[in-house]
C-alpha cells in the first residue's frame, strides 16, 4: 500500500510540475537582432528580396504528456525564426511550411528595408 501511495505522489508532483510548466510564458526570447526581422505572410512581397537561407526551427508541443497551446507554440516557432534569421543576415522571413509537431519551416530573405 505505501509503493502504491508513493507512487501516485510522484505522479500527481510530475503531473504538477507538467501543469506548471505549460503555463509558465515562453522560454524563447526575442534578440535585440532578432527584433529587426519582420515577418511576411506572402511570399510575392519578397519576390525582390535575396534568399539567404532557410531557418528550421523547433519548440516543445508537448511537456510530458501536456499538449501546449497553439498560439504559445505558433509565437516561439516565430521568435526562433527571427533570431536564426538575423544570424543569417536577413531581415525577414516567409512561412514555407505550416506548424507540425512543434517545428516549421521559414525562408530567410534580405529585402534591405
């Protein structure tokens, strides 16, 4: 009867702490560089822009077994986009694939706003 006790308390303290976590605000900070990258919806705005690259970026959809909310994954995909974008040297970046798994994928543009 105690294993069975102890056993639920560690899992109601996990279960706690995954609760926990999924509220807390994002982990993923914007870099004073990543804050002069811009975000474009269509790709026809940056027709006249050079391609610098692509940024893959990754979060955590899910914290032990808590689903975390879509506009919370959806805004650090963004934020994750933008800093790797101005490490690459660019200054805006596209959506070229939609939100899966915690992962998307952005194309990373120069348009020397």
């Amino acid at each position: 009867m105690l294993q069975h006790t102890t056993s639920l308390t560690r899992l109601s303290a996990i279960a706690l702490f995954a609760l926990s976590l999924s509220a807390c605000e994002s982990w993923v900070q914007l870099t004073p560089e990543g804050a002069n990258v811009e975000l474009v919806g269509d790709a026809s705005r940056v027709a006249s822009c050079t391609r610098v690259g692509r940024a893959n970026v990754q979060t955590l959809g899910k914290i032990i077994v808590v689903e975390r909310g879509g506009q919370r994954l959806q805004d650090e995909l963004l934020t994750l986009a933008r800093n790797e974008a101005a490490d690459l040297g660019g200054d805006t970046v596209v959506p070229e694939s939609l939100m899966a798994n915690g992962a998307q994928v952005f194309g990373v543009f120069k348009c020397s706003r």
